[in-house]
C-alpha cells in the first residue's frame, strides 16, 4: 500500500511539474504529459497533450495519438496521425500503418509501408514480409527480403527458414548459397 501511496505522490508530483512547464508549449513536456495520463487510463487528457505536440510535428505525439485512436478502433484517425508522421520520415510510423493495413487484410498497403521503412534502413518487419511471401508461395521476393535481412541484420527466423526448406520447389542452389554466404 506504502509503495501505491508513493507512486501516486510521485506521479502527481511530476504531472504538477509539467503542467507548470506546459507555459514554454515545450512538445516533448506534452508528450510526457499525454504518456503519464495514458498510463494513468485517462485517454482524454492523454489525447488533449498529444494533441498540442502534434500541432508542433512531434513524432513521438503523432505516433502515441495514433496508437490511441487505434486503441479505440478508429483506424481512420490512426492512419491520418500515421501519415503524418511518415511524411516527417518516422520509420516506427511505417511499421505501425503496415501492421494496421495487415490487420485489415490489405496486403498491397501494408506491403508499401513495411517496404517504405525498409528503405530507410529499418528492418525491423523484413521478418513480416518474409512470411506473407512465404505463405503465399512467392518464394523469390521471400528469399529476396531473406537475403537482404541476412545482409543488413543478420536475422531471419529459424521458422521461416524451415518453411522454405520444406517447399519442394525451392530446394535451389539459390537458396544454399544465401545461406552458406551468411
């Protein structure tokens, strides 16, 4: 009970410091605020926060709006705080929209958005791509994003390697030299 009581006393304490800083409209004080009510269950203050750092283009806010308005299941808001924060380059916001598109069944658009944070250099759903091609028998473009994963990151999953290796079809020397060459 001690450690609740202090907890709340701290929480508050800082919800106290950044509402006094809120006077500077310093975006990244609007994201600690939107995060601590978010945290707290009060999606309302949480979103009146990140409302105010998104008007500023924080990416952080951008993306934790969305992620509540996802929350909510109003993926129309969601892409829209998405979009933004992918037209400021957030790779992170990539990923999010394409797991939504996925979600959605929209192969093409999720796709686009996990390829488009790919070409930034991010890998961190290459293994999502790897799999939907691998389940839809599109064996080049999964032994295409294997091979890259295996280059930029050095990680591919052992699953997605055994379904590959248990297709009869791609028993390729292609295939052995990604990797052997890894």
């Amino acid at each position: 009970i001690v450690d609740t009581y202090l907890k709340e006393e701290i929480t508050n304490l800082v919800i106290l410091y950044y509402l006094a800083a809120i006077d500077n409209e310093n975006e990244k004080d609007m994201n600690n605020l939107g995060t601590i009510y978010a945290r707290q269950g009060n999606t309302e203050l949480a979103k009146k926060y990140y409302l105010i750092g998104a008007e500023k283009e924080n990416l952080f806010c951008l993306y934790n709006l969305a992620t509540l308005f996802e929350q909510e299941n109003n993926l129309e808001l969601a892409k829209k705080y998405l979009l933004i924060a992918i037209e400021k380059g957030m790779t992170s916001a990539m990923n999010y929209l394409g797991t939504i598109y996925q979600k959605e069944g929209n192969r093409e658009l999720s796709i686009k958005y996990y390829q488009m944070a790919i070409d930034y250099e991010d890998f961190d759903k290459i293994q999502i791509l790897v799999d939907i091609y691998i389940n839809e028998k599109n064996y080049e473009s999964a032994i295409k994003y294997i091979d890259l994963s295996m280059q930029k990151s050095n990680k591919v999953s052992e699953q997605s390697l055994n379904k590959l290796l248990e297709c009869k079809e791609l028993v390729t020397q292609k295939i052995c030299d990604i990797i052997l060459k890894n």
